[in-house]
C-alpha cells in the first residue's frame, strides 16, 4: 500500500507581495506619479485644495444649507422643470436641433448685416416663403397645444 506523501503548503505572507510590488512601483509608474505630484501642485497653487479642505470642514453647513433650499417649492419646481426639459430636448432629434442653431445663426448673421428695418412689404414677402409657412405652421401648433394646457 502506498504512503500519502506529506503536503504542507508553504505559508504567503500578502505583506511581503505588497512590499515587492510598492519596491517596483517607482520605476514601473514614474510617469505617473511625477503628472500626480504635478497636478497636486498646480491645485495647491490655484487654492483648490484650500476650498476642498475648507468644504470638507464645512460638509455640515454645507449640506444643512442646500437641504433648506432643496425643500423650498420653489427648487423642487425647478427641478420638476428640468426633468421636463431633459425629456422634451430627448425627444428631439440631434439634427433637428443643430438645424434650429445653424438657422438662427443664419438669421442673427443677416438681421445684423440689415442697416434699416425691412419694409412691410419684403416683411410680408418673407412670411409667404414655403419655409416661414412651415415655421409658421409648427408655432401656431406650439401656441396652440400651450393655450390647451393653460385652459385646464
């Protein structure tokens, strides 16, 4: 019959990892480390680290502040509001929106190069265009739906 071999096995210590790993570190993350020294002084220098200590210190006032705001009707307005707007600019297709901005670039450009006001005339000439019908079309619907919900 065979005999069961001994089998201890040998003992890690995780210090002894941890130390080889912090001996190597150095050279292996010099890059590193110099942009982290770096960046640390440059807050130091800009007084960023002051407001961070100090708002550490402050974290009670601090919060004791924006929670008395916070339950006013009028902040949680303000944030029921921009939730809507988060979802009404969701709604809206990317290009959609950069065509609303180039098309009120190009209007803001040529409303400048105007040195008089435009007459009645070109004004009325400038509504019977396709395009200023379709923008007509879509505000009148806006001022509409915005007459609706004021109704109720």
């Amino acid at each position: 019959m065979a005999n069961p071999l001994p089998y201890k096995p040998a003992s890690v210590d995780p210090r002894t990892e941890h130390n080889a790993q912090l001996a190597t570190a150095p050279v292996r993350h010099s890059e590193a480390a110099l942009a982290a020294w770096e960046l640390l002084g440059s807050a130091h220098e800009q007084g960023i680290l002051d407001a961070l200590h100090g708002a550490v210190y402050a974290k009670d006032t601090i919060f004791g502040t924006l929670a008395q705001y916070a339950k006013q009707q009028e902040s949680i307005n303000t944030m029921r509001n921009a939730i809507a707007l988060m979802k009404i600019l969701g709604g809206l297709e990317p290009e959609i929106l950069e065509n609303v901005a180039k098309a009120m670039a190009e209007a803001s450009e040529e409303h400048r190069s105007e040195e008089r006001p435009p007459s009645l005339w070109k004004l009325i000439r400038r509504v019977n265009s396709e395009d200023s019908r379709r923008g007509l079309s879509f505000l009148t619907l806006m001022l509409a739906g915005l007459g609706r919900s004021m109704g109720s």
